[in-house]
C-alpha cells in the first residue's frame, strides 16, 4: 500500500488535472495525461511526478492506484485509507471524472506543474481513442511482450517509461541508481 503522502500527491495531481476540464474528462483522458506527464518528467528529470504504478491495459497504461479509486468512487466504494481521495472525486453516469475538491499545490512542485500543463495543453483537447492510441509507445509494447511470457509482468517500470520519452542514458543511469539506493534503503 502507498504511504499517505504518496495518496496525498496522486489526489492533488488528479485533481489539479480536473480541474482543468469544467465537464469532467473520461477515465481514459485523465489516465493518458498522468502518463504522458510522467513520461516527460522522468525523461528530462530522471523523477516521478506521482508513485503510482502504471499497469499495461488494453487500451495502454493506466495507473494502478488511481484507477482503483475512480472505480470504487464510481461504485460508491468506501476505504479507510482512500476516503479522502474517493470522496473527493465524481464520476457521473456518463462515466466522465470531476474534482470535488481544489488540488493541494502544497503537493506539486513549481516543475511538475509546468509538465503538467504543457501536458494538459498539449493532449487536453485530443479525443480519448487517439491518446489511447498513442499511449501504445515503447514501454507499453515492452511490457505486453513481457506479459506473453508472464502475465503478472504488467508494470511498466520507470526506465522504460522514461526510455519511451527518449530519456538520455545519463537519466537513465541516475533513475537506476535511485532505484538501487531506494531498495538497499528498504532492506535497512
């Protein structure tokens, strides 16, 4: 399970993306904005604007979390731990997402912004079925070959995310290193 500050920062990256669109946006929209933004930043910055998992799917990555709270908000669902993300959210019968509540930018930094809204700039007004399509890039076709072999290998993980938005080695090297650290830290 993710630690509250990590379900704190995907609800105020989810929200602020929200709160872009007056009539709500679709799953599908909301997923491949978190993913195209994610890419970018880990391509130019070696780091995650959010630690949610991004899972192949047919129609491309869909972060793990996320989904899983717009469906039990959709559901009407209850979780101790999620209250306060589900409850802050809307989906409507016609299965589009709105925020309930303002983004705590106290969550996102002046950087993960500014990827943000070029990324909402920039894919905000493309149909659902396009981004789908496009989402369909060199980390996804990785982990769906991976899949074939084992199906339990659907995560995408950070290198070849940042890979697919044509991260240098030098980033590459880095995001490694932090992985390294971060799992030497966790066996502590």
């Amino acid at each position: 399970m993710k630690s509250k500050y990590q379900i704190d920062k995907i609800k105020a990256v989810v929200l602020y993306i929200l709160q872009h669109f007056n009539d709500g946006i679709d799953y599908i929209k909301l997923f491949k904005i978190m993913y195209f933004a994610q890419r970018e930043y880990l391509a130019t910055y070696g780091l995650t604007i959010v630690e949610d998992s991004f899972k192949a799917r047919q129609l491309g990555p869909v972060p793990s979390l996320t989904y899983k709270v717009v469906k039990m908000s959709e559901n009407g669902e209850k979780s101790d731990d999620l209250k306060d993300f589900i409850s802050s959210i809307k989906v409507d019968e016609s299965q589009k997402v709105h925020a309930l509540k303002k983004s705590d930018l106290d969550y996102i930094a002046e950087a993960e912004k500014e990827e943000l809204d070029k990324t909402i700039a920039k894919y905000g007004n493309v149909d659902s079925k396009k981004l789908s399509e496009l989402s369909h890039d060199k980390a996804y076709i990785i982990v769906c070959k991976r899949m074939k072999d084992d199906p339990q290998q659907d995560v995408l993980t950070l290198i070849d995310i940042a890979r697919a938005g044509g991260a240098s080695e030098a980033v590459i090297d880095y995001i490694r290193e932090e992985q390294l650290v971060n799992e030497a830290l966790s066996c502590l």
